[in-house]
C-alpha cells in the first residue's frame, strides 16, 4: 500500500477536514446500528456448539418429539428434619403455578419426594429460542418468584440447565456495560501516565470508540443480513480487542509523530512522514491480527469461528480509524496537544539516551549471554505447563463467586441421583428400539432408563446418571453409552444430553487446538517472511513468540491453582490465549524489527539493533501495558473462563514486551548481527559497532515497505 498518497489525503491542510468530516457522518450513521448488535447475538446452544456433533445431531432430531429447545429447571425443596405435608402442599400448589408461566412448556413434573424424606423436586421444561440466556433468566425469575426463598426450616434452590443458564446470563450483563466502562478507565490512567499530558490521551480513546462503534455496526449488519453468527463472548472480546490493538496502534503513531515533530516544524509534514514510516508497520500488524483472528473460523466449535470474522472485523476497522481520523484530528488541533511537554522543532530527541538505549548499551556488552541467560528464565517459567489442566470446567468451578444454581446443585446431589434432570438422551431408529434400551440400560454409570418415546420411525430414550452430569465421571458415561448404542445393528443411534454436549464441545476445543495454532504459527511466519524479506529472523522471531507463549502459560497454570484456588482451565482457554498472545504479540516485534531494519540500511544491524530499541522500547512498553490493562478488565466478569483468558494474556504482554521484545531479541540482534536479514542484500550490509554513538536524530532513511 502506498502510505505516502494516504499520508498526504489524511494530513493534508484542507482534506484533514473531509476526513473528520467523513467519519462524524460515519459515527451518525452506525450508532444506530451499534446499539442494536445485542438484538442478533445468538446465544443458545446452536451458538456454541459443534454444528456436526453427535449431541448437535440429537438435539435437532429431538425438535421431532417437542418442536422446542427445553432447558430444564430443577426446583429442589429442602428440609432438614424432614419434608412435611405443608411442604409438600406448597411445591404442589407451586408446579401448578408453574405451568402457567410464559416460557414453560410441555409437562411440569413433581414434586418427586426424596428417599431420604428430606427433599422434594419438581422439573420444569423451559423453552430456549435465539434469545438464549436474556429470555432464560426472565423465566428463571418468574419461577423463582413463585416458589419464594423458603421459611420456617424450608430452603428453596432452582437449579439444572435453566438455573445455570439464568446465573450465566447474569454474569453476561455486564459484558457490555462494565467491561467496557472497565476498559475505558483502565486505557484512560494508563494514557494519563504515559503523555502525561491533560488532553492528549483523549485523542486515542476518542478514536477506538469511533472503531468500536464502526466495526459493531459493520457487524451487526452481518448477522442481521450475512448469517454472522455473533455471541455474548465475541461481543465482549470485539470491545477489548479493538480498544486494545487500536491504542496500540494509535501509541506507535503518536510516538513517531512527536519525533518528526522534532525534525520538522510543519506538523502536516510531520504527520505525513511519521504516517509513510510507522504506517507500514501498524498496517502489517493489522493484517497480521486480523488474518491470525480469521483462522478461528476453521473451528469445529461453532462459538470459536463465530470470533474469527468478528476479531478481524474489529482488527481492519480500528486501523482505518488510527491511521485517517486520529492523524486528521491531531493535525487539526497542532503541538499544544503535547502539553506540557510540546516537542519543539530542533530539540534533541530524548530516546536517543533514554532508558532504552542506556539498556541496549548493557545488552551490547555481553549479548550472548543475556539471550541464554533470559531463554533458559523462560523455559523456567514453561515448566509450569505441568500444572495445566485444560480439561474443561465444572458448574461450580466456572465461576470466581458463589451461584444459586451451584447451591442448587449441591442441594440436589445431597438427596436424589446426581443426574436427575439432566438425562442421557438416545434417539434410534423405532425396530430397534428394544436392543437400544438394553444396551443403554446395562451401561455403568446409568442408574435408570425412562419407556421409550416412539415417533416418526425414531425412538428417544433418557437415562439418568449415577454422577453429576458435569463430572469427569459422568462424561466418561457417555462415552460408555455410546460405545454400547452404536454397535447395536441397524440402530443408528445417537447419544445427546446436557453431558454429551460437554463432551463435543470437549472434543471440538481439543481439535481446533491441533489445527489452528500450527495454522496461526504458519500465517504469522508468512507474513513476518514478506514484511522483512528474510528467513533466518522471522524463524527466531517465531522462536521467542513460541517460547514467550510457554512461560506465559506455565506461570499462570500455576497461579491459577496455587493463588486464585481455580481448579482448571477451559479445554478452549489454550487456543485463545495462544492466539491473542501470537496475534496481538506479534504487533512487538513488527514495531521493533521494521525499526530494526530501517535504521540497519545505514548503521548495520547491530547498531539499528540499539537505535531501535531506544526508539521503540517506550512505546512498545505503553502499548504493552494499554493491551495487558484491557484484557485484564476480562476479570471484572464472574467467570472463570474469562479471568483466566485475562490473566494469561495481560501477563504474557507484559512479559513480551518488557522482557521478550526489549531484552532476549535485542539480545538475538546483537549477537548475531546482518546475518538475521540472510538471505536479503540487506545481510550484506556491514555492521557499526554497537557502541558507537549515533543520535537517533540523525538516521532519515526511509522504512522499506
């Protein structure tokens, strides 16, 4: 892309004010738009699972014997002296209540007394449509407010799928409010503490809300109209994917117009040149996200590809934003932005003897050992891995505060069978349904097998487990059950359920796990490749972005178990956080390594190694610390899943771009100096010794592109 024509369309004296122009009609036109991306999020099951899985089979062949998606809701009565006959009487009278609440259909069931005489429960079949979690939790709350809290000795829980539904969607509510108001304070202080200037850290906020409304809008288009399929979670990553990447860009931008603002007084040249040289970089880092992003929607699950074009959406969007409306809007306002630290035209650049280059200076003394010394730290910290177990979350390990529906689980298990409410469902074909039931019958882990339910030429079957339905051991049941349903001839049966369900999506996060970090690894190698028309550097560049992504990895499995008590990890939580680590960390050692290559034109690679990192070790540490703040605001949400996602990647930024970027590759330039760029002209350029010095002023060649 020719940077220098854009430079000059966004910066130029009167187009920076069709370019303002253009996007407040933009930000007129999509704000609509954006406000209604929550009424096209699907969040019921379809949303999130593998669309050719065996419990997505059964669930649509189950639309045959009710045309509607149920979730049970499991009302659990407990007393612990005993139920009496005015206990009994009210759940009674309550299942009655029951039935008339809008959303509840088929049969209400119960109350089923206890063996122990000291619980009843009734099983309410609760109707899911494309509204998912929001439409639950308004059923959830009419039952609740029937059944009441319970007195005189009596506890009342609602649990089961209903009840779990209902607790998820009000750990959700805050996905786009509080995440987002959580993300702006975060990006805001870090911003303020970086310019240290009043109103200069406005300009990038201001920006990526633009970006984000833009892309919600692009994408609420799509799934209105494209068939985009778009959840709570892709929603809520969008929000700090965009402000994240987007400050990150609009930093590398500011950082380079400040220094040309130093080299030249018209700050329309100014901004013209820093956009022809950072631009390249920013825009390859986009691409680089985006396509890293779009290899999610090779997933077999269906709420993991449905990120992939919403991710990549977000990517392209916010860097149209950094690169026309935030230059524009800067040149626009001119120096006094920078108060009280103008930059003025002539002075010394500040980061040619800063902290970066007085620490590139220590590097350059032994760099061999500082590039050992730091990779076996790292390897150190991947040992970690070993206390891994990215094997799913159980209900009640998948939220960091107590739950109703998780009390209601244990009140459950302390009186009935673990799996009430929560069958194994079998759907066969009718001639066979006899031999089915026998097999399904006789498999450990199933305590019961309800008559069978005849249909069109199709047989449904529901067991109970012996286990909680969201155990290991449960799970194992249902690949019992399977083993023993399928090998019965002609049958063509299939297994389905709550459990089932957990086990696909199991399977699908451990197959997309195989397939699309290699893919990703190979994209971003690809792309690195082109951008610097090397081998040897792209190679150990992808080295340190591996190695980084291990240690990241190892000390949060260890902080997760021994600090926060969490018990696991999602079977997702690798892919994500692997892929926001490579993607997103990749942005380091484009901004680095494009520095890197520019000034070893003149220097040799050995002194542009330490030009660069005094030019960029700055900015890439605030744009490190903006992007490890905002996936840090992930733990704002009562989820597990997320506070891990958000620890994992906000520590694997911090340490890439405190300790990766700045000191092991440095570390890797010095040591092995032109021979990074083989097999390029550039490798013949001779190397400057790395201590001579050379202000950062006086290098103007031009970043290649």
């Amino acid at each position: 892309m020719a940077t220098g024509g854009i430079a000059r369309l966004v910066c130029g004296r009167w187009s920076k004010w069709i370019v303002l122009a253009l996007w407040v009609v933009v930000v007129a036109l999509a704000a609509p738009l954006a406000g209604k991306l929550s009424d096209v999020e699907k969040n019921d099951n379809s949303a999130w699972l593998p669309s050719g899985a065996e419990a997505t089979q059964v669930a649509d062949l189950q639309k045959q014997f009710s045309p509607d998606d149920i979730a049970p809701a499991l009302i659990v009565y407990e007393r612990t002296g005993g139920i009496t006959a005015a206990d009994t009487a009210k759940a009674t009278a309550d299942a009655k209540a029951f039935a008339s609440v809008a959303g509840v259909t088929g049969q209400v069931t119960g109350p089923i007394p206890a063996e122990d005489k000291a619980a009843l429960s009734t099983i309410v079949p609760v109707k899911v449509d494309a509204a998912g979690w929001e439409q639950i939790a308004t059923i959830v709350d009419n039952l609740k407010a029937i059944a009441g809290p319970g007195d005189n000795g009596l506890a009342v829980y609602l649990t089961g799928p209903a009840g779990n539904a209902a607790d998820s969607a009000s750990a959700f509510e805050g996905i786009d409010g509080t995440l987002l108001y959580t993300t702006l304070i975060v990006v805001a202080i870090i911003l303020l503490i970086t310019y240290r200037s009043p109103v200069l850290w406005l300009f990038p906020i201001v920006s990526a809300g633009v970006a984000l409304i833009g892309a919600q809008a692009v994408i609420y288009l799509l799934a209105k109209h494209g068939g985009l399929v778009v959840n709570a979670q892709s929603a809520g990553i969008l929000t700090v994917l965009v402000f994240g990447a987007g400050t990150d860009y609009a930093l590398l931008l500011v950082a380079r117009y400040r220094e040309e603002l130093r080299k030249h007084e018209d700050r329309h040249e100014a901004m013209q040149l820093a956009l022809h040289r950072a631009g390249p970089a920013i825009i390859a880092s986009a691409a680089t996200v985006a396509v890293g992003m779009s290899c999610l929607t090779l997933a077999d699950l269906n709420s993991t590809s449905g990120l992939g074009p919403v991710a990549a959406l977000g990517i392209v969007v916010g860097l149209a934003a950094m690169v026309t409306l935030l230059p524009a809007m800067l040149v626009i306002c001119g120096r006094w932005l920078f108060w009280p630290a103008k930059p003025k035209f002539g002075t010394a650049e500040p980061t040619a003897t800063g902290l970066w280059a007085r620490l590139g200076g220590r590097i350059a003394k032994r760099p061999r050992t500082v590039w050992i010394g730091t990779a076996l730290a790292l390897g150190v910290m991947a040992l970690g891995l070993f206390q891994l177990r990215a094997d799913g979350l159980s209900t009640a390990d998948s939220f960091t505060t107590e739950q109703p529906s998780v009390a209601g689980e244990q009140a459950l298990a302390r009186h009935f069978p673990a799996g009430g409410g929560q069958p194994v469902t079998v759907i066969a074909s009718a001639g066979q349904a006899d031999q089915v039931r026998t097999a399904f019958a006789g498999v450990k882990g199933i305590s019961a097998v309800a008559d069978p339910v005849a249909k069109d030429g199709l047989v449904q079957l529901d067991g109970t487990l012996t286990d909680a339905p969201d155990s290991t051991a449960a799970q194992e049941t249902v690949a019992r059950v399977r083993d023993a349903v399928h090998a019965v001839p002609g049958a063509d049966a299939k297994v389905g359920g709550q459990t089932a369900m957990i086990v696909d999506i199991n399977a699908a996060n451990r197959h997309d796990n195989r397939l699309i970090i290699p893919l990703v690894l190979l994209v971003v190698l690809v792309i690195l490749g082109l951008l610097l028309r090397a081998i040897v550097a792209p190679l150990i560049l992808m080295g340190t972005v591996v190695l980084s992504f291990a240690a990241a990895l190892g000390v949060s499995a260890l902080v997760f178990r021994h600090i926060f008590g969490w018990e696991g990890e999602d079977t997702a939580f690798p892919l994500f956080v692997f892929v926001f680590l490579v993607a997103l960390g990749i942005d380091y050692n484009i901004f680095l390594m494009t520095r890197v290559r520019e000034e070893a034109r003149t220097h040799g690679t050995r002194r542009g190694a330490l030009i660069g990192l005094g030019a960029t070790g700055g900015v890439i540490t605030s744009a490190g610390i903006v992007l490890a703040g905002t996936f840090a605001a992930l733990g704002s949400l009562p989820l597990v899943a997320f506070a891990e996602i958000g620890f994992a990647v906000a520590f694997g930024v911090l340490l890439d771009t405190l300790i990766v970027r700045s000191v092991l590759v440095t570390a890797l330039n010095l040591d092995i100096g032109r021979h990074m760029w083989w097999p390029s002209k550039l490798g013949q350029v001779p190397d400057e010794p790395a201590e001579k010095e050379t202000p950062l002023s006086a290098s103007e060649p031009e970043l290649t592109h």
